[in-house]
C-alpha cells in the first residue's frame, strides 16, 4: 500500500513538473513571439493594423462565448463526467454537445466577421482622425478577414482542453501554445526574408491558432472519445445554459464597451495599441506564472473549507494568499516600474525597434507594472468569492470597475497621452481590490483585515527600500549617447551640402518635432528629449551607390573643446545588379548628453557586413547593467522583508530547505 501511495505521488509530481515546463516554456515562446512583432514589424501603424486584427478575436470570442465555457459549459461536462463516469456514453454526448454548440456558434460568428470587418474595426478605431489611422485602418481591416476564424479554433481549444484535463492529459494541452508561437515567428522571419507578403502573414498567424487547437486531436482519439459534435435546441443542456448566462453576458458586455473605449483612445495615436500590446504581454507574465500558480494551489482548499463551514481556516488560507501573491509580486512590479527603459531595451530593441520607440514603450509599461498587484490580488479575491459560491458581488464589482475605467482611460488620455491608459488601469484595480476587501470583511466579519494591511505596507517598505538603492544605480549608468533612429535611406530630401556626409545638430524641442515629422512621416509621438541637458545630433553618410548602415562608434572632446568629435564607422553594402541605388543616404539619429552646437565628424568606410549589429541585436551593454541592477535589489529587498520581520520570507528558505533534504532523501532511498 505504501509503495502504491509512493507511485501515486510520484506520477502527480510528474505530470506537475511536466506541466509547469511546458508553461513555462510557453511563456518563453511566447516572449520570443512578441520580441518577433517588435524586430520586424516595428511600432508604428502597420503594427498597429496587424495587433488591432489579431487581437478582435479575442475580444469577440471572450465576449460571445469565452466566459460562457469556461465558468457554465465546462462545469457541466464536469458534472456529467461525475454522475455517469467520465468515458460513459452521456459524458461523450454532452462533450460532442459542447464541441457543436462552441463550434456551430463561433462558425457562424466568425463568417459574420468577415463580411463585417469594416464596420467591426471602424468601431473600435472612430477616434483615429489621422490619415495615418485610416490608412491602418484599411490594412486592419484586410488582417481581420484572415484573422476572423481564429474564434472558431479558440472555442475548439478550449473545449478540447477542457475533455483532455478532465481526463488527467496535461502536457499536450499546455504544449499546444507553443506549437503556435512557433509557427507565428516561423512566418514572421518568412516575411522578413521577403519570402511571403502581407498575405501570407495573415495566413500564417491564422494557422497558428489552428494548429494550436488541432494537435490535440490524436489526444482525444487515443482516449477514446467519439468525435461527433452535434446540436440541439431542444435539448436540455441548452436551457439551464441560457439561464446561467445571463449574468456572465452582462459582466462580459462591460468589459467589451471599456474595451473598446481603451482601444479608440490607443488608435488615435501612431504606435499606441502596439506598446499596449507589448507591455500587457510583459504584465501579465509574473501574473501568469505567480499568481495563478497560487490562486490555483488556494483555491481547492478555499472551497472545501467553505464546504465544511469553517471559518477560521477559511480567512487563514484567504490571509494567506494575499500575503503570498503581495510578497512575491510587490518587487517585482516596482523594479519592472523603475526599470521599465532597459528592460524594453533589452527585449526589443532590435531591428525596426529603436531607443525612441523604447523611450515611448517604457513610460507606458512603466506605469502599466503598477497593476500587476492591485490586479492579482482581485482575481484572488473573485476566486475567494467563487469558492463561496458568490458570483454575483464580482460581477458587480467588475462593473463598476469598468465604468470607472472608461471615464479615468478619457481624463488621463488628456492628462498624460498614451500612458495615461496605463495608469488608468493601475487606478482601476486599486479601486475594485478595495471594494472587494471591503466586501469580504462585511461578508466573513474579517476582522483581521486591518493587521493584514499593515503587513502588506511592511512588504511595500521593503520594496521601497529597494527602489531607493535601484534609482541612484540606474542614473548614475545611464548611457551618455543612445541612437533615437537610424536606416539606409533618410526618408525626406537631404541638401546637397551633405554630399560628402556631415550632421547636424538639434538643440530645441520644437526645432526637433519638426525633424520628427520628416524622419517617421507618420502620426506617432515625438520623444521627449531634455534639451537642457542633452542634444540630438543626425549624421548622414556620404553618397555612394551602395546601400550603408552606419555605427557611432565614439564621441569625444579634445582639449577641453566644446565641439564633440564623432567617429562614424560606415559599412557598405554593393547595390545589386538591375536596383536602383538609393537617392537620398544612410542616417543616424543620436541623442547625446551635453549642451553643444555643433558636432565634427569623421568616417571610416567598411566594404564587409559589420559584426557589430549582433551587438545591437543582443544588446550585451542593457543587459548586463539590467542584471546587474536586478540582483542587487533583490538582494536588498530579500535583507529589507527580514528587517522589517516579514516572516514568509523565512518560511520560504525554510520550504526550500526541506524540499532539498526531501529530494535528497528519495536519492538516497532510490
């Protein structure tokens, strides 16, 4: 009997090690995936059309049928599977009931989609007035048609995951994102090689979805299950479904107006819905591999205490996922708050990604991390009021919370531009996370809760005893010269005077948002540069009849002079024969402290492909000054939680300890 328990634990252990990798490798894929958007695509419109398409389905899915599935439809399979057995001939029927009613209704809305797609994204972009939006908005629309039935694969994934987790087949349910990460960067660099267009990008990211959903069949198969989706109106299940739904459609119709609120108001600016993307895929990985970790650990325990009425436990096990879910998500918000530049260095800056669309990417996110908390922390407590068996007090709470967002996503839009929908977020959630505590207290007589609080404000002393040793470390290796933009082809007329090459240098802010104009040609922000203290110098190489790419590769003052001295390496490239050379010359815009009025510059000219734009690519220099910064905050914050007495932080030394003694004891028995 003993070894029978011994392999019993071992196999949940394995298929929980081998769950949490695939997780985590997904996650990784994932972040591979966005850094892909980000080298090739850029941040500006054309990116834009391509996240606001891409994203639609999501929306339109979570809105018609996701938390439908997933808090109804589910649930009753589970129920069938626990009455007749989850192989019995009433579980199949009602999964196969599942698949036709998930997959009859996303068909016939995501063909509905495509004959609507103009009027679909000219909803969620009215507030792009720009020529530039509305050339966007066109590409969008051709993106969505190709990207509309990724609903219909959604519906089929989930419900697909749904039978294979009931059935205790983990892997390939959380292998399967992965297979489409790999297939979206797979297009991705076909489309950087010119090997496939537009077109074939659309395809491409489509199929993706597709085989994400279809890998799963052949699990499905070797259970066993009789694939015949069908559909009845007249069934039963049907019903007590409509009924049920009722409130999730009303919380899901909110969440749908603030979306689309939030998305207009990104719209109206050149690269705006891109950096949101980015940012709520950077957000929500610590949320993803912390917090639902420890909400899904929580939550079993949660409901049978609920079930066995017994509070004390009940408001010990809540307590302590708050403490966990703060302690461990506290540092990680504020560093990613104050260390939000190098971090978007580092993952995307590269390619058509520059310093200037990071310097914009970085307000964003910076405000954007204050989320991650408030956040987590209300989905924990909506799963607390979950295992109550209370789904309406969070319905109302989210509602609320979306009106007040729509109205702060307008006052902050005035207040600050894009990033203010960042902050609007983070305001939001700490608005319903004080309402939902507010309510549980009223709820389960919390008394505690205030003792709770103060503990949680120990964890935020410590982590602002970490910021204040992060922020001198990050200004004082804040780098001297960073390159705003540079490209092959300047893309507006250069005088003749620069023939041989030459710079000029930008010493006002309006002198320099008028460059700005000619350089992106688009309606995207101009970045803000200290001109008190800084300048912005452009270098254009010499003419030739070849394509360049120039590197600053160093700036000096000799003798005390005023005027820098800037080496500019120049590497060639020969036009191919039968292509036009390039009519106006390579380009650097770089932004360099001091307060000058003129630059000298000397070039070297290099007939090879120059090894040093791995180093960009890499970008060695962040990256090392990230990681050095992150390591020391973390060791002052791990030494500020035991000054300031937080006792998990012990007890986490103390798990681990005897984790280890644990493994090697099994070595040892084995």
């Amino acid at each position: 009997m003993r070894q029978s328990f011994r392999a019993s634990v071992n196999k949940v252990l394995r298929h929980t090690t081998t769950f949490s990798f695939l997780t985590l490798l997904s996650r990784i894929t994932g972040l591979l995936r966005v850094m892909a958007f980000a080298a090739i695509l850029g941040n500006g419109r054309f990116d834009d059309a391509y996240q606001l398409a891409n994203t639609i389905p999501n929306i339109l899915y979570e809105f018609i049928i996701g938390g439908v599935l997933s808090s109804i439809l589910i649930p009753l399979l589970v129920r069938e599977q626990q009455r007749h057995g989850k192989s019995s001939p009433e579980a199949w029927r009602t999964a196969n009931l599942l698949l036709g009613y998930v997959g009859g209704i996303l068909a016939i809305v995501s063909a509905a989609a495509v004959a609507l797609a103009p009027q679909i994204v000219g909803l969620l972009t009215a507030l792009g007035k720009s020529s530039h939006a509305a050339a966007s908005r066109e590409l969008s629309v051709y993106f969505f048609r190709f990207f509309a039935p990724q609903m219909f694969f959604y519906g089929l994934n989930a419900v697909f995951m749904a039978i294979l987790n009931s059935h205790n087949i983990f892997g390939i349910t959380a292998a399967a994102p992965i297979l489409n990460n790999v297939v979206v960067i797979t297009t991705l660099l076909l489309y950087r090689m010119g090997w496939v267009g537009v077109t074939g990008l659309a395809v491409g990211t489509t199929a993706g979805i597709a085989a994400m959903a279809l890998v799963q069949v052949p699990w499905l198969l070797k259970i066993r299950m009789p694939i015949r989706p069908c559909f009845s109106l007249r069934d039963p299940l049907l019903g007590s479904v409509v009924t049920l739904s009722l409130p999730v459609l009303a919380v899901a119709a909110a969440n749908l107006v603030a979306t689309a609120v939030r998305t207009n108001l990104l719209y109206s600016v050149g690269g705006g819905y891109t950096t949101y993307t980015f940012c709520f895929q950077l957000v929500m990985m610590p949320y993803g591999i912390i917090a639902v970790s420890i909400a899904t650990v929580l939550y079993p325990t949660l409901a049978e205490h609920a079930a066995k009425d017994d509070r004390a436990q009940f408001l010990e096990t809540m307590s302590r996922g708050v403490r966990w879910t703060t302690l461990a998500l506290l540092p990680i918000s504020v560093g990613i708050c104050l260390l939000a530049e190098p971090i978007t260095r580092v993952l995307f800056e590269r390619g058509q990604f520059h310093y200037a669309d990071s310097l914009f990417t970085s307000r964003f996110l910076a405000l954007y991390a204050l989320s991650i908390v408030p956040y987590a922390l209300v989905v924990f407590a909506t799963r607390v009021f979950y295992a109550l068996k209370d789904t309406r007090t969070p319905a109302i709470i989210n509602i609320a919370g979306v009106v007040l967002n729509i109205l702060l996503n307008f006052l902050f839009m005035r207040w600050c531009g894009i990033p203010g929908i960042a902050l609007s977020s983070a305001v939001t959630y700490v608005f319903t996370l004080a309402l939902s505590l507010t309510a549980l207290r009223k709820r389960l007589a919390w008394t505690l809760l205030p003792d709770l609080l103060l503990y949680c404000g120990r964890m935020l002393g410590a982590s602002l005893a970490m910021a204040a040793f992060v922020w001198p470390l990050l200004t004082l290796t804040q780098p001297k010269i960073a390159i705003l933009e540079q490209g092959r082809e300047f893309p507006a007329h250069v005088s003749a005077r620069y023939d041989a090459g030459g710079s000029l240098v930008l010493c006002e802010q309006q002198e320099f948002q008028r460059f700005w104009s000619l350089l992106r040609q688009e309606d995207s922000p101009v970045p803000t540069v200290d001109f008190s203290k800084n300048r912005v110098v452009v270098v254009f190489a010499p003419r030739g009849t070849c394509h360049a790419w120039l590197r600053l590769a160093q700036a000096t003052w000799t003798g005390g002079a005023s005027t820098p001295e800037l080496l500019v390496e120049v590497y060639r490239r020969p036009i191919p024969a039968g292509t036009t050379p390039p009519a106006e010359p390579a380009f650097l815009v770089a932004q360099m402290a001091g307060t000058f009025d003129s630059a000298n510059v000397r070039f070297v000219i290099y007939d090879d492909r120059p090894h040093v734009r791995w180093l960009r690519a890499l970008q060695l220099p962040e990256l090392t000054r990230l990681t050095a910064i992150s390591i020391v905050g973390a060791l002052v914050y791990l030494l500020a939680c035991k000054f300031f007495g937080i006792r998990e932080i012990g007890g986490l030394f103390q798990s681990f300890t005897r984790l280890t003694q644990r493994l090697k004891g099994q070595r040892v028995g084995d």
